[in-house]
C-alpha cells in the first residue's frame, strides 16, 4: 500500500504546544477505542492484594496515510487499600518486561498496588513494517527525512510516538474507572525523546521519564559525540543515531533543521515544563549518548527535575535502577514528592582536586557512593565504573567533603555520585553531574578541523 502525505498544515506552527493543540489526539473524538475483556489479576508482590485489568485496542492516529493502532491494558488498584490521588494515571509505552516476580524488577504492581495509581501500558508503539520499513529506527529515520523535506512537524518520527502517549492520556481521561486529569510518562530510547515531547506539548502530561536517552541541546550534543567519538562515526548501523555528527550537523544547518530544533529541542523549549517533573534515565556506557551529555542541558531546564545514571550499563530500561527511578518518577510527579538534589563539586589544589556533594532539600536517611572510571581518550562507552566510596548519611547535611583525588598524568578520569535513599517508606535516588579531571587529547586534536 502507497503512503500517503497530509496536505501542508493550514497554519503556521510556532512550539511544540501549538503542534499538539492543532494536531495531537487529545479529544476522545479523535482516539478510536474498543474494550476488549476486564478480569481481576492476583499480585505477585502484595499480599492478598489484586488488580482489575481491562484490555482495549485504540487508534492513535493517522500516520503517513495509515491508521496507526495499538493494543492498550489498564490496570487498576482494588480492593480497601485502593485509594488513589485523584485523577491520576502512569502511562507506559512498550509493554515487554514491565510485569516481574522480582519486586526490584517491577514496574508494574509497585505503581498500581505499591502507589494506588492506574497504570495504562502501551504495549507495542508503531509497527515499522506497516511503512515498509525493517525496523523502529528506520521508521524514525524516515519520518525525520520526509520532515526535512516538506517542512511538516507532522511527519517528524519522534512526534508521531509522542502521539501515542497522548492518545494514552485521553483514554486515561475518558475512562470511567480511570478519569485521569494528570499523567505522567515513560518510553525507552526514541520513545524516551517522545515522553519529552508529549510532556511539553500536552498540558495533561505533567511528568516523564524518559529512559535511555539523554539529549538536548542539539548542536552542543552533536559536537560533542564529534569530538569525543569521530566526526564520521556511526554510533548505529540505522535510525537517527546511523548518521555520523558530521552529517548531523550539516542537516540541522538547514532552514527546516533550524526549526526542528526550535520545535523539537528540550533546550529550546523554555518555561514549557515549567511545574512539570523530568528525570532521564541513562546508562553510563550507552553507545548513543557520551557520558556528558546532560552537561549541555540538564541544568538550564526550567522544571521540577532529578537524573539517573546507572553504572556500567549500555542501552534500554531493564535494570533495578530503572524500576526504581520509574517509581520515584512517578510519586514525584503525580504525589509531589521531594527528591533531593544532588551536586558534585570540584576544587583543584595542585595536583590533586578536592570533591564534594553538595545536598539540597535537607537529606536524611540516605546513601552517597562516589563513582570512578578513567578512560585513555573521554571516549568512556567502554570504560569500567566502580565504586571509590560509600558515606551513609544520618542526619541532615548540605556539604560533605567526599575524597581528595589525583589529577591523572594521561587520559582522563571522570566521577559521579549517587545518593539513594535508605528509608523503605520513601524511596528516592538521584544522580549527580559527572566531573572529569584532564582534557582528552582527542577533544584538541578534533577542534583544530
């Protein structure tokens, strides 16, 4: 079957909210559904407690001329403990995995019994062969192509999943059982970048948590996989990451990629997640993003935030920590949680530089570990993380000297901290900035181009 391309939009498109507001399923009207079967599911984790699940199959849209449709289950808290915040749901795109007997595994039961909030599970997003393609990424890449072309955000891949999410909040909105007037989201990889969007453009989704992803500011991030990984280097054989940063930064030169960026950017998108709650997830050795590239963005973003690093760990979403964090996430979106901040300082004396953790909110009951690796050029996908220190936190503090460290002689060396909490009742973790002591070589030598 050809695909078909929409007619140009009849408007100027300025932001992301005004994408969304034109476009973006968020009428009921506008998101086909049919319920399928309601059954009543025992917990693996909480004791005589259970879940209502209703199976539905929903249409979030039409892409590139093909009705785009997915199978959706919600799940419910039942029983006397169920009590949620009112008007509230967790929206979950990619259903593979969530559900474990591994309470340290689960994200699943401990959102819907453990936090008594309704979860909806995306459980598959687009179906790249539908559009002729092998896979997502040739999907995304795709869409991003014909976007450069025409001009038409709505052809942009990243929005055409951030669209699912937004059809998931309607239905969450509509649903008798759910009635859900605030949401919040997670998606791994590219459809971590389309919980960003979703979370800018659609006023209902107030939190997200993007997994294995970490870009924004576009430019800053390109060079610098440029610099520290080659200018013709393709992290991915296909999708967006199989363009080398030299081809990268050539398409974002153009006029359509100027606004992309201006649409599509987190960097770009100003007081837009003002009062909204963000916290990426990363692996230290992801091989699409360089360990610093939150130290383009993260920091300027105006919104409620934290950061998860995990350690030694490449692309997706199936460690512990990731569970955690969707949990933590979750109660501090929807609940308002606090999550304390956490910082790494530096202060060079000599040869050595002294660190420390800075704190916020008042911590108590918590744990800093201090995390090392060193790397010959700040390449850092390979490198091996391990941990230099643990300092258990008992009463509350604001600065805490962690450890005096050695300026390497060759190659770099880079560090993190992780403060967890340790009280059960309320779990928290956050990542620090990282800090990297000596300049790689690679870094000079790539400049000079």
């Amino acid at each position: 079957m050809p695909l078909l391309i929409a007619a140009p939009p009849a408007v100027e498109i300025a932001s992301i909210v005004e994408l969304f507001e034109y476009d973006a399923p968020l009428e009921v009207s506008q998101v086909p559904y049919v319920r399928k079967q309601s059954t009543v599911v025992p917990s693996r984790l909480y004791s005589e407690r259970k879940m209502g699940r209703i199976g539905l199959r929903m249409t979030s849209q039409t892409y590139r001329g093909l009705k785009c449709e997915h199978d959706v289950t919600v799940y419910l808290p039942l029983g006397e403990l169920a009590q949620p915040p009112a008007g509230t749901a967790a929206i979950i795109l990619g259903g593979a995995g969530i559900r474990a007997e591994d309470a340290k595994l689960d994200w699943l039961e401990s959102i819907v019994l453990g936090l008594n909030i309704p979860c909806v599970v995306v459980e598959q997003a687009l179906d790249a062969k539908q559009f002729n393609v092998r896979n997502p990424g040739q999907l995304m890449s795709m869409g991003n192509q014909r976007y450069m072309e025409s001009g038409d955000p709505r052809e942009a891949g990243y929005y055409a999943l951030a669209k699912i999410f937004s059809a998931a909040a309607t239905i969450a909105e509509h649903l008798p059982e759910v009635q859900a007037q605030r949401c919040v989201v997670t998606g791994s990889s590219k459809g971590g970048m389309a919980a960003l969007i979703a979370c800018a453009g659609d006023p209902r989704i107030v939190g997200a948590f993007p997994t294995a992803w970490n870009s924004g500011d576009v430019i800053g991030f390109t060079r610098l996989k440029g610099e520290r990984w080659g200018w013709d280097v393709r992290p991915k054989q296909t999708g967006p990451a199989g363009q080398t940063a030299r081809q990268s930064l050539s398409i974002m030169d153009s006029p359509n990629g100027r606004k992309y960026i201006e649409l599509f950017d987190p960097a770009q998108w100003g007081d837009l997640l003002k009062d909204k709650f963000i916290m990426p997830a990363v692996g230290t050795n992801d091989p699409l993003f360089h360990l610093l590239s939150d130290s383009n963005y993260f920091d300027e973003l105006k919104c409620r935030k934290a950061f998860l690093r995990i350690p030694n760990y490449p692309h997706g979403r199936k460690h512990a920590l990731h569970a955690l964090g969707w949990r933590v996430a979750v109660s501090a979106a929807l609940m308002g949680s606090s999550i304390p901040s956490v910082h790494l300082g530096s202060k060079a004396d000599g040869d050595h530089v002294t660190l420390t953790a800075e704190l916020g909110d008042g911590v108590d009951n918590a744990r800093i570990v201090l995390w090392r690796t060193s790397d010959g050029v700040g390449d850092y996908r390979r490198a091996k993380w391990t941990r230099q220190q643990t300092v258990e936190l008992n009463g509350q503090a604001d600065r805490i000297r962690i450890a005096q460290v050695a300026v390497p002689l060759s190659g770099t060396a880079a560090y993190f901290l992780q403060l967890q909490g340790t009280s059960g009742e309320a779990p928290f973790i956050n990542s620090s900035n990282v800090v990297e002591l000596a300049v790689p070589a690679k870094r000079a030598q790539s400049t000079n181009e």
